[in-house]
C-alpha cells in the first residue's frame, strides 16, 4: 500500500443522537416530585442505574459521540447533575435542549421542531426509557440505514413482545400498532394506533398496487428509536402544528409519501434541498456492509389511471423497518410502570447472571436472586426476594420484600411486608404495614400498620385523605 496517497482527513461527524426525556406521566405516582424537587423519568432507576444511562452506554458503543437531551427545563439540573457526576463516566457530548415545563402536554413534535437548527447532520432519535439487549448494538440499526443503496430516508425500529410479557397483567401492556411491512425491501409502509375498528383495515389502492406483496404485523412495538435523514427535520418543522406525537402521527404520515403522489410532490421542494449523497460516504462508517447486503429495491410497475396517489417511487423517500424478535433477547420500553417492574426484573437477572461468585456464603439479607446496595443497611431475619435495593435504604427487622423495587434513601421499619411494589425515593414505611402491588410517590409516608393493595399512594391525597377524614365522617353522619 502506498501510504502517501492515504488521506488524513478526519471523517466527518455522520449522525447527531437525539434523546427525548420527557415528563413521564405514565409512570406516576414515580415521577411525582418530592417536595419542590422534580423527579426525572430519566433517572428512574432500573438495576440501581438510571435508565438514561442504558441508552447512554448504548449510543457510545455505536461510536456516536454527540448528544442532544430534550427534557423539560425543570428536569435539566438534576440531569446534567448526574452527567457530571462520578457515577456517570463516558467520552460523550453532551448538550441540552430545555422546553417549557409549565405545560406537561407539549408533544414530541414541538420540541423537535424547536431543538432542529442545532441538528445538521443525519440524526437518531431515541426515547430515554429503551432498553437494549447486547444481541442488539445500536450499530447494526446505523448500518440498516448506511447501507440502503437508494438513500432511505428513515429507518425505524420495532421489537416483538416476548411470551413473558404476556401475563395475567396484560391489561398493563401498549397494546402493538398495525404495522404493514414490504419484506423484499423491508420498507415500512404502514403504522395505525387508531384500533377503532379491530377487524377492518382500511389502506390505499394505491400501496396495494404498488406493493402487492406485504405482510401484516400485530405482534410488534415500536422503539421509539428511529434513524433519520437531517431532511426529516425540515418535514417535522413544516408539520409540528398539524401533528403532535412523533410515533402515532409523523411516522405513519411519513410512511405515505413513499406511494401518494400528490403528498409527495408537496413535499418535494422541503426534501429537494438536503437529499442525502451515495451511500459509499456513509460506508466508511459501518461495520458489516458486503455485496450481499444489498438488497433487490424492485417495485411494482405503476398504472395510469390513478390520478391522486400514483407515480414512480421516489427512492430517496424510502421508510425502512428493522424487527427484532423475542427469541434473539429482550429489550422494551419502560413507558409505563408494568413494563418499570418487568425490566427491572429482567435486567436484574442479567445483572446476577454475569456478577462473580461469592467468595462465601451470602448473608440471609443478601440472597443469590435480589441487587442490594452496598451503602444499605437490612435487619436480623429480613427476607428480601427478587427486589432491587437502592442506596442508603434502611431495612428494619422481620421485615419480608419480594418482587420489589426500593428506591434510594428509602425507610422500611420492623414487620413490614412489600410485595410486587415500587417505592420511589425517600419513601418512608412503618411498622407492621402491608403494601401488595403499590406504587408510591417519592417523599411517602406510610403509617404503621397500614394495608394498601393495588394503589398508587401519592403524597398531596394521601395527606388530603387523612386530613379530612374526621371531616367527612362527620358529614355522612349529618346526611
């Protein structure tokens, strides 16, 4: 090799990863503030980690070094705080992009639209709460999207529910989309969240005529982890005001210019000025592109007689879809708090399976299956089952905990029994009190000798309903 004609030219920065942390309302009562502090969906813990830091960790070893945090201007401290802090260490950077946090309603689309003139290369757009399996690097999504010979103008990901998932406690679970996939070319073509009608599907002739052999999904979720052309972003700012959810309506708007012409002669001039290069740059990047990976991009012949949605495809237009199957690991989104417990669960077990032997024999408070702390304290005869313990918790005596989340800073006194429950920080329980399935806000009191099952105990009603409780004795009696 002649080493003179190398270039030393760095290779440009090829994709922005863009993090959404929103307010998590979904997972209330945990997200509740504790006193005037807020408490970031980002930096709920699942294994004693933020869940921010599984997203983190998975965009660094993609090789991506840029990221852009959306969150509510509320949360941004508590955010950069744990950024720059010892238990976060990454070659990352960072920056943020705050919203206004007096109105919790502001949708993905807003705050896109806002944060795109700091964006001017390709982009990934990830939501805090998804965590991946090592089965699925970042990489191999990036090298979906590098390696599509007719520039793609999105690629999005979509995870099969595992059987696990599938409990009695299905009620608790995002009911999957529709979602309608080209197989030859893996191209996305349709998303519906509507359901309003189960057994009927209504779909333009024009998809049909244009891809006549499709497959049909109703078993797989979306990720929220999308891998985009920067040209999306133009799209996003023109459409923020008509759209507010970036999933349930951009993508499935997005998903149609690939076979409605009018739609997309419309939005050709928004396009036409940021049109993404030959693929060969992008290469430079990826890890596993060969001739193989080539894929047969073939369409079906058009018909002159459809005058609204018909027209060759514009291959720059092309929405690509990856699917991972649950036999190949599991991975899901901590959007609600179901699916809070069952990741903390899952990821624990892993935690457990690749930790090194004891040296000795665990103390009964420290059993093979559950994660505590090293900085919390359990009493004589406690028994802790498949739980999670945060830091600078406090396990009193008799105590039984099974199949439970406890945050940091949490206070468990003698004879209390928790069992499926997540208790946010700072929680305090007393004595002899029985909590089943509960959820509490950060800053909690229980009473001693309490039975809560299946509540979601939140501070501001769980002071009104003691408070006034004589009160409103006494007025059923007048009644």
């Amino acid at each position: 090799m002649n080493f003179q004609d190398v270039t030393s030219a760095p290779i440009p920065k090829e994709f922005l990863a863009i993090i959404l942390a929103g307010f998590g309302n979904e997972l209330h009562p945990l997200t509740g503030n504790h006193g005037d502090e807020p408490c970031p969906k980002a930096l709920l813990p699942i294994a004693n980690k933020p869940m921010i830091s599984y997203t983190l960790t998975w965009i660094e070893e993609s090789g991506i070094q840029d990221v852009l945090i959306v969150c509510p201007a509320t949360h941004r401290e508590a955010l950069s705080n744990y950024l720059q802090s010892d238990e976060f260490s990454s070659t990352l950077v960072v920056n943020f992009e705050a919203y206004d946090s007096n109105d919790p309603s502001t949708g993905a689309m807003e705050v896109l639209a806002a944060a795109a003139p700091r964006c001017q290369t390709d982009f990934v757009l990830l939501s805090c709460d998804f965590i991946p399996h090592p089965s699925l690097p970042l990489s191999s999504v990036l090298n979906e999207f590098r390696v599509a010979t007719d520039g793609a103008l999105a690629i999005s990901l979509f995870y099969e529910a595992s059987v696990l998932d599938k409990s009695e406690e299905v009620a608790f679970l995002e009911k999957p989309p529709v979602v309608i996939v080209d197989p030859s070319t893996s191209s996305l073509l349709h998303v519906d969240y509507s359901h309003a009608n189960e057994e009927e599907l209504d779909l333009r002739m024009s998809l049909t005529w244009k891809f006549p052999r499709t497959r049909l999904l109703a078993n797989f979720t979306d990720s929220h982890v999308y891998v985009c052309r920067r040209a999306v972003l133009d799209l996003i700012v023109d459409r923020a005001k008509g759209f507010d959810s970036f999933r349930e309506d951009f993508v499935p708007w997005l998903c149609k210019l690939q076979y409605q012409r009018r739609r997309r002669e419309k939005f050709t001039a928004v396009l036409s000025h940021n049109i993404r290069s030959s693929p060969s740059s992008a290469l430079r990047h990826s890890t596993r592109y060969s001739a193989s990976s080539k894929r047969d991009r073939t369409v079906a012949p058009t018909s002159s007689d459809t005058s609204d949605d018909e027209g060759p495809l514009e291959q720059t237009l092309r929405c690509g879809a990856l699917l991972h199957r649950a036999k190949d690991g599991y991975v899901t989104r901590t959007n609600n708090l179901y699916a809070y417990s069952e990741a903390n669960r899952r990821v624990l077990a892993t935690v457990l399976a690749s930790a090194p032997a004891p040296s000795g024999k665990p103390a009964p408070s420290q059993n093979a299956d559950s994660l505590i702390a090293e900085s919390s304290r359990v009493g004589e005869r406690t028994s802790v089952k498949k739980s999670v313990l945060g830091r600078h918790c406090t396990i009193g005596k008799n105590v039984k905990i099974a199949g439970s989340v406890i945050g940091d800073h949490c206070i468990i006194l003698d004879g209390a029994h928790l069992e499926n429950c997540i208790l946010s920080q700072h929680t305090r329980v007393g004595e002899k009190a029985e909590l089943i399935r509960c959820q509490t806000q950060a800053g909690l009191e229980v009473e001693a000798g309490a039975k809560f099952k299946g509540e979601k105990l939140e501070v501001d009603s769980w002071a009104e309903g003691h408070g006034d409780s004589e009160e409103e004795g006494s007025e059923s009696e007048s009644e």
